[in-house]
C-alpha cells in the first residue's frame, strides 16, 4: 500500500526560556524529538539526531536501515557529548517511516509519543519512563502515574549511552487516518479526548497541528510543546 502523507507542525516554548523541541519532515520519514540535559546539550542533541537520522535513513530507506539510522543518531549525539564539557545531552525521537520494504514503520525512544485516529483514537507508543514501566508492571495506576515526582525519568533516550536500540515495529495504519508525533509538553496536558477532538477538527494538516499546540498552551504547558502531524491518505 502506498500512502500520500501531508503534514502540519507546531511548536510553541511554553513558558520555556529555549525551544529544545525539534520536527523533521522529509519526504518519507517524520519525526519529533525533545532535547534533555543542560543548555546549550538539550538543542544541540535534538537536531542532531534528527539530522543524522534523516541523512542515514536516506541511504538505507528500509526496516533495518531504519533502525541503523537509529542507532547512528545515537552515535552522533553520544560522540558530541562526549567531546564537549556539557557532556549531559540526550534527546527522545519518535518516528514515522514509509519504508521500501514494509511500509509505514515506527522507531520510538523515550517519552514523546504517537497517537493513531482511525475509528477511535490510539495511543501507539509506550513511554521509556521508570513510571510508564511501573504501571505496565502494575504496581502504580494510571491516576498515580500522572502525579508521580520521576514521571519524567527516561528509560531510553538517544545519546546517553554508546550503544541504543529503538524500539521499531511496522504501524497499523489504513487511508484516512490521521497520526500525530508530539512531545510531553503536549501530551502531558492534553488527554484523549481534547486529542481526539483537536486530530478531527480541520481537513488541514497545519492547523490540526496549530490546534493541538494552543490547546496545549491554553491548558497550561510550561514545557516546550511540538505537534506534527499527518494526515493519510491512498
Ligand atoms: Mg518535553
């Protein structure tokens, strides 16, 4: 199945002094990714991955090359951190390949998340935090999670370690979905149903994108708030 994708992006800093947020739109792969660490590592770290995902994608448009250009975002950002004296730098990275080989693919690390409107609204991607583990595991509920003080608490991020794998898998999806990558500045203000509503609410991909970012800000995010999203079509 081939797909004709059109896309929208939005970001807004919240009340954030910088923008670590970052959006890559190529012609077959999109993603977002959100900058952790100090300044200037967190912004430094986001476009980097981005860029050598995009640029090692390119090479190798495929499932596999896919998680090879993960792993060669790692790289770059974990090299850079290491030959700088802000060595803390990191960033999540959430994905969206058409791939020659099987199709529409995700590669996700981290907290930022993506979400499916078809028929109902899916979250498709589950969060690499110490938390998110905890309630798959049972031993916190959704309720406790939200408020939890280490929600934020990264499992796997892209740059902290030599070595990373993303988790990749192909992405159920059918002509007339709407998908959406976002950071937690957007996700965690915003639940499924302001989502929901937001996804549905104009035939143009740039202000769903738009809406789902002043939504965000209007319900108060202080983090930096990123929404890409794409619209499916056959
Ligand atoms: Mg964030």
């Amino acid at each position: 199945m081939d797909y004709t994708i059109r896309s929208g992006t939005a970001t807004d800093r919240g009340e954030r002094d910088t923008n670590e947020d970052r959006v890559l739109v190529a012609e077959r792969l999109w993603a977002v990714a959100d900058g952790i660490g100090g300044l200037p590592g967190g912004e430094v770290a986001s476009h980097l991955a981005l860029d050598s995902l995009g640029a090692a994608f390119d090479a190798d448009p495929t499932m596999s090359g896919l998680a090879e250009a993960c792993r060669e975002a790692n790289r770059s950002v974990w090299d850079r951190a290491c030959g700088s004296r802000d060595a803390a730098m990191g960033t999540t990275l959430t994905a969206v390949a058409l791939t020659a080989d099987a199709g529409p693919v995700v590669a996700h690390v981290g907290d930022s998340r993506l979400y499916r409107l078809g028929p109902d609204l899916e979250l498709v991607t589950a969060d690499h935090t110490v938390v998110a583990e905890m309630v798959r595991a049972g031993r916190l509920s959704e309720e406790e999670a939200a408020y939890h003080p280490h929600r934020n608490v990264l499992t796997r991020a892209v740059g902290v370690a030599p070595e990373m794998e993303a988790e990749i898998f192909p992405l159920a999806c059918s002509p007339g979905d709407r998908l959406l990558l976002c950071t937690d500045g957007v996700s965690g203000v915003l639940g499924p149903e302001a989502l929901r509503s937001a996804l549905g609410a104009s035939a143009d991909p740039r202000r769903v994108a738009a809406e789902v970012v002043a939504l965000a800000v209007r319900n108060g995010a202080t983090d930096n708030a990123t929404a890409l999203v794409l619209h499916l079509s056959p």
